[in-house]
C-alpha cells in the first residue's frame, strides 16, 4: 500500500481533523512526507486544510480532514470502458450512424478554425495518437481531393472486434473538424486496416 493510500486512509478513519504530527505519529511516518501528500491529497480537492482554533501563541497549526470525493489516484481502464460502449452500439440498428454523430461532435470541439480545414484535421489526429501523413496519389478520382495515412490506431483493439462502430467514430471525428470550417470539405471514405498497417482517410475537395 502507498504512503498516499495509508494517509487517506488514516484520514478516512479519524473521527475530527488531526495534524500532520498526529499523522506522522500514528503511521510512524517522517512529518515531511505526511506533509507532502497532504499537500497532494488537498491539491486533487480530497483533503482541506484549515488553521486549528489554538489559544496559545505563534502561528495555529494546520488541521486536516476528507472531503466527501472518490481519490483520483490509480489505474484507469479506459480500453475496458471503450469495449462495452463499442459493443452496446454495435447492438443496436443504428449504431455506426450514432457513433459518427458522437464522433462528430467531438470534432466540433476539437476544432481550430484559425488552422487550414485539411491541417486542422492532420492535427488533431495527431494529438489523440494517430501518426497521420499526407498520403500522396491516393486523393479521390475528380482530382480535387487528398487523403491522409493513419499509422496508428489509439482504440486499435475495439477497432479489430469492432471496426464498423469504431470507424465511424473517427469517420465522425475528421467530419467534425472539417465542418466547423464550413468550408464545403467531406470525408470522402475511411478505408480501415489497408495492407494490414494502416487507415486511410479519402477527404473531397472545396465546394464553396
């Protein structure tokens, strides 16, 4: 068990606010690392701190007690979570159109319109993991249009088990950011796991 964890727990059990010597006292713990994860305890909005109402001289010392929130500390299973979504889309007779729509809203907010809409979208796809690159001579038939190479997949294993919602989620992410640019420019295709080692992108050209 961490420090950290014995620490919220003391705390969790005391019924009134104690100090970092009553701390350091019962865990048999240096009074300078009770202080440091009080100090992250209270920083994460887990602990609050408030000057104890002490009569005698000098500057009252600092008592501590738990707000009532769950630790932010520890593991996530983000992957966990993404499966169950995935799966509990993919049984229902709309599903890909749904997760286009959440990806799609996704991409509204991550969009920057300060940015060219084709850069934006190479942006952005690289900031949540995809390793995105031009893909030239692979743009659309009309010759208007580009295509972008994703060399990752930052949800690859749902993706695998799941392609035709995970991929409309990301079809919707790229739409998104094209649409806050209003600019007339559309995902054009998403062809997934081209050669076994890469997605690509097919985005049409301007409109207005």
């Amino acid at each position: 068990m961490s420090v950290r964890t014995t620490v919220f727990d003391a705390l969790r059990d005391a019924t009134s606010p104690v100090t970092v010597a009553d701390l350091a006292t019962q865990l048999d713990t240096p009074p300078t690392t009770v202080r440091f994860h009080l100090k992250s305890l209270t920083d994460d909005g887990l602990v609050q701190a408030a000057p104890s109402a002490g009569t005698g001289r000098g500057r009252p010392q600092m008592q501590y007690r738990l707000r009532p929130a769950m630790d932010p500390a520890g593991p996530r299973d983000y992957g966990f979570l993404a499966d169950a979504l995935v799966d509990a889309l993919a049984g229902t007779p709309d599903g890909p159109q749904r997760a286009m729509a959440a990806g799609h809203e996704l991409g509204l907010a991550r969009a920057n319109t300060d940015r060219d809409a084709a850069q934006d979208v190479m942006t952005v796809l690289d900031e949540m993991g995809f390793a995105p690159s031009d893909a030239l001579g692979a743009g659309d038939s009309d010759g208007d249009g580009s295509a972008i190479r994703l060399g990752r997949c930052p949800f690859l294993e749902a993706a695998r088990r799941r392609p035709g919602i995970t991929c409309s989620v990301h079809r919707g992410l790229m739409q998104g950011v094209l649409d806050a640019h209003r600019d007339g420019r559309a995902v054009a295709r998403l062809d997934a796991f081209v050669d076994g080692d890469h997605c690509l992108a097919h985005l049409s050209g301007r409109t207005r």
